[in-house]
C-alpha cells in the first residue's frame, strides 16, 4: 500500500517493560493485535484522475466525484497513512 515510499514505513513496537518505539522492522506475529489492515484515515480513496480511477471518490482539489460546489476534509481525507499494524 505504500508504494515507492515502503522503505520509510515505520512499526510500533510495543513491550511491557520498556516504552514503546517506532523501527523499521515489523513487529513479531505474535505481536500484532489484528489480522489483516487497519485504516484509522484514508476512508475516501484519493485519486490524481477521477475520471480513469473508478474507486476514487476525491480528487486532488478535495472534491467528491460529481459534485459541483461541496469540498471534503477531515480524518477522512488523506492521500496515503500509517497504521500501528501490519
């Protein structure tokens, strides 16, 4: 889901006896909480081009697809994110 920018991916890693970090390499299976993806943001898919991306629902100037004067922002809206699980 990254893209050309997975080498800046970051993990949490978490223990019980010392404060949680950010690194690079995943954390252990046996540590991550939830299987599968975690979207805290991005829940309206960004795309430059609405038009050939059928799965867009916002463009680059915030605008949902077929609406004229309505603009999008919040926790929603978010070209890419993190996740605290892999």
């Amino acid at each position: 889901m990254a893209g050309p920018k997975e080498s800046e991916i970051e993990y949490w890693h978490d223990s019980s006896d010392v404060a949680g970090t950010w690194e690079k390499r995943p954390p252990p299976k046996d540590k991550i909480h939830i299987p599968g993806i975690v979207h805290e943001t991005s829940t309206l898919y960004m795309a430059d081009d609405l038009e050939k991306d059928k799965h867009a629902s916002v463009g680059p100037d915030y605008r949902p697809k077929g609406c004229g004067n309505v603009y999008v922002t919040g926790g929603a809206l978010f070209p890419s994110s993190g996740s605290w699980n892999r």
